[in-house]
C-alpha cells in the first residue's frame, strides 16, 4: 500500500517535472500553436482558458459582409447595451465574419518570418547620427539598440534621408503587430498616395501586451532614428495604446519629443479604460493578465503617472479622433471627459474630435468602434488633413459635407474593413497566448518617479 502511494508520488512528480513543465494544449487552428496554461492556475481555470483560445481560434463565421455598409451593419448589430471587451467582442466579431484571414505571423506564439510585415527581426540601416544610447535628460533605455532597431519595418518603396518629406511611424494598438494593424487602413492609403505621408510601423514584440513602459521605449527609439535617417521631424500615428505609450515617450524622453512633428490619435486611451477588465476573461478576478492590461485601466499606477505634471496636456501638435459611446473597449469616450481627450496646457495646437459632434447623424458620424475609426472616412479625412498640413487638424480644410457620408475612406474595400475589425478577436488570441500574465501592475521605472 505505501509502497504503491511513493510510487505514485514519484510518478506525480516525474511527469510534472521539479520546475512543472506546462503541458501543452493544442489548438486546432490552420496553423495549431501551442496554447500553454498559465502555471499555478488551477486545472478548471487553465481548461477553460484553452476552451476559450480554441473557440477565438475555430470560430466559423455565420454570415461573412460582402460590402463596407454591411460590414457596418453587422457591427451596429453586434453592439451591446454596454460596452464588454476584447474577447467577448472578439468572439461576436468572429461570428459575424470579421476576422482576419490565416492568423500566421500574427500572433505571439507564431512570429513572421523576416520581411514580412509583421516581423520584429527587420535588419536595418546604422543611422546618420547615433541615437543609442539614450541623450541627457532623456529616460534610459533597458532594451538594447539592436532590440529596439529591429522593431521598425520600413516597406521597400520607403525613401530615406530627404526624400521622404514626411516620414510618419504608425504605432499599433494591444494585441496587435504594426503591419496588421495598419494594412487594411492607414498603410494601403499612404501607399496609393505618397502625398500624404510616407509610412514605416513598428512591430513590437508581444504585440503591445508588454509593460507600456517597454512598448514606449520601441516608440523613442524610431522617433530618434526615423528623424536621423530622413534628417526631418516625424509624425507619429497611433491606435489606442500606441497613444498612450507615445504619451508617455512625449513626457519622458525630450529629445523624441522635440524630434517629433506631431501626433495623430485614433481612438486613444490616455485616460485608460473604466472597463474593469479590458480583456473581459468571464472566468475568475486574479488571473494573470499582460501587464499593459492592467496598466490600461483608468485609475492605474501607469495612468496616474503619466498624467501627473501636465502629463494630460499635449506635448506636440495632437489630432485626436474617438467615438463616444459605441467604442467597445475604452469607456468614456465622449466630451472633454472621453479617455481620449487630450488638454492643451503648453499651447502646442490640439484638435479633440469626437465622430458623434463633428458629423452628428451621418453615416461616418453616427456610428464607430474603437477599431472603425481606422477606416471611417471622417476619422481617416481628419488624420489626413493633419498629416498633409502639418499639425493639429482644421476642419475648415475638410469637405465635411463629403467625408461625413462616407463610412469607409474610398480607397478601402470591404476586404480592408474585415481585416480591420479583425484586429479585435485577433487581440482576444493574444491576450489568452500571453505568458506570463501578471495580477498586479509593473513597477513605474525609477526615471518616472
Ligand atoms: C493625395 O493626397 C493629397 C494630400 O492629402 C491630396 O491633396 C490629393 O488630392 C490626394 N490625391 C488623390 C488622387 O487622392
Ligand atoms: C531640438 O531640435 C533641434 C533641431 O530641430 C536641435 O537643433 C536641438 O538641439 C534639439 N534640442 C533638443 C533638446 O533635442
Ligand atoms: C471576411 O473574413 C472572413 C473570415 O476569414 C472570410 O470568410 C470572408 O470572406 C471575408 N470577407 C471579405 C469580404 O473579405
Ligand atoms: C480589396 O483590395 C485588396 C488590395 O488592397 C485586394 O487584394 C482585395 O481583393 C480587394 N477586395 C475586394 C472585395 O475587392
């Protein structure tokens, strides 16, 4: 009898290793990553974790859009009584077939391949001037050069020093990788027309899921380069998160700032969120989540931080673009109370733009989620006319009366739509792939305090 119970001891702790090797679950997805269960959750929570990754991952459309009013009804109708979050949402997005194709490269646990556009691993060129490490005065980098370069893409019709004369970085929000974020919006735009700006983005890895304060120093690093390389000022345009954390390089890294011509938001979260759990995990309160999703929420050590000391005023000319009650992660999002609203203390020239008062009761401004101002042809139209004239936007330059029917700026399609609303469920992917989460916020660094 004892005998029997010392061999099923050893037996217990020879399959589960001194250091317990977390036994992975596969996910049946096209391309079967490997979902590993968080350690030191109980079974129950890990099992329904996995459920939850393989349901974000199998998920079959039961309708797919096939035009961009479609694709804009189908999310007015997906929309609740109040907002949820990302995988709840990412859940119903997959349903109502806005997803994007082929998650390969895309997550966490499947980095792209060099050249590819989400690649963190881009071999580029040593800069004019250095710009590592980092100046006086500036915060320290504890990422090293190599690190932090790799981050930028920089596509191939991309012109470096004084030819291309306005060189914007595209910066993407949580959950996502530079060159899914921007594709289907941003990116395809720029490209078909160079006059607007020339665009490189970051990928960074984690897919933004890391401490904001190491996602910032990816921003400060190709702020400094970019401007190096092209021997101009850049412009900075960010999703979500990709403001927040650009906020925070804006505060903390001067030199950047003053490298910076300005900066566009699409549906910033400076504020965070007053959903009390971003990711919306229905399962239990403490289970580990990536640090910038509990750095998001709105009374954060990260948030009060940054927005300390004028840290709620803008730094550089700043266009902000946000829809009030339907975006379904960052709440409140409307008037001068919305997470996105950014105060002008410093006199730097803010334009604040909620869709729902610039173009009340039209098909551009009625309706928007947190990821439709990346297409809606007002948000896009206003983004566009800050970056073509420099900082802030006016709106007496835009032909409202055109942009505000315009639900999707007209060199997008609805395949562009789809792929854009994927960002969500695609994000809910990683949010679940993250390892290892956290239960208590990062430590600010010893330079913020
Ligand atoms: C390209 O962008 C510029 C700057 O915003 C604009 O003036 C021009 O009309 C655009 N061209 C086309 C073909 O859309
Ligand atoms: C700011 O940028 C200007 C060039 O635009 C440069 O001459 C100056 O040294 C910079 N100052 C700081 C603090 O980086
Ligand atoms: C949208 O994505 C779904 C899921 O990948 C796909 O089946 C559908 O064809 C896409 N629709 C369009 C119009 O691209
Ligand atoms: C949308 O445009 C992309 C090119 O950017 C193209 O590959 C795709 O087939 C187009 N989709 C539709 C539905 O026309």
């Amino acid at each position: 009898m004892i005998a029997k119970l010392i061999y099923f001891i050893v037996l217990a702790v020879c399959v589960r290793g001194v250091h317990p090797v977390p036994s992975p679950v596969i996910v049946r997805d096209l391309d079967r990553r490997l979902f590993n269960p968080i350690a030191g959750l109980t079974g129950a929570v890990e099992k329904r974790l996995a459920e939850l990754a393989t349901k974000l991952a199998d998920t079959q459309p039961t309708s797919t859009p096939t035009s961009i009013p479609d694709a804009v009804a189908t999310l007015k109708s997906i929309f609740g009584p109040k907002p949820t979050g990302i995988i709840t949402n990412g859940l119903k997005f997959l349903t109502s077939g806005l997803k994007v194709d082929g998650t390969d490269g895309v997550t966490i646990n499947s980095p792209a391949p060099p050249d590819n556009i989400n690649s963190f691993k881009n071999s580029n060129p040593e800069p004019p001037t250095p710009v590592f490490p980092a100046a006086n005065g500036d915060a320290p980098f504890s990422l090293n050069e190599q690190q932090l370069r790799s981050a930028i893409f920089i596509p191939a019709a991309f012109q470096g020093m004084g030819m291309a004369p306005n060189p914007v970085i595209l910066v993407p929000g949580t959950g996502a990788l530079g060159g899914v974020n921007f594709v289907g919006n941003f990116a395809k735009v720029m490209a078909l027309n160079q006059s607007i700006a020339q665009p490189v983005w970051l990928n960074i890895p984690g897919a933004m899921l890391d401490d904001v304060q190491t996602n910032a120093e990816y921003i400060a690093y190709a702020i400094k380069y970019m401007s190096s390389l092209t021997g101009a000022k850049v412009c900075v345009l960010g999703w979500s998160q990709g403001n927040l954390a650009t906020q925070w390089v804006m505060k903390y890294w001067p030199t950047a700032r003053n490298a910076t011509k300005q900066l566009i938001s699409i549906s910033p979260d400076f504020h965070g969120t007053l959903i009390a759990n971003i990711a919306d995990l229905p399962i239990i309160d403490k289970i580990p989540l990536p640090p910038s999703i509990l750095q998001q929420q709105s009374n954060s050590r990260f948030v009060r931080t940054l927005r300390a000391g004028g840290g709620d005023s803008a730094y550089v000319p700043t266009t902000t673009l946000y829809s009030s009650v339907f975006d379904e992660i960052v709440q409140p999002q409307a008037g001068t109370g919305a997470s996105a609203f950014i105060k002008d203390a410093r006199n730097v020239g803010v334009s604040n733009n909620e869709i729902q008062r610039v173009c009340p009761g039209t098909p551009a401004g009625e309706f928007g989620t947190h990821e439709s101002l990346l297409f809606n042809g007002l948000s896009m139209a206003i983004a566009i006319d800050a970056l073509s004239n420099g900082g802030p936007a006016d709106l007496t330059r835009i032909d409202l009366s055109t942009v505000c029917q315009q639900l999707a700026h007209p060199a997008l399609n609805v395949t562009d739509v789809n792929l854009t609303e994927g960002l969500i469920p695609l994000a809910g992917l990683n949010v679940l792939e993250y390892r290892p989460g956290v239960t208590k916020e990062p430590a600010i660094r010893s330079y913020a305090k």
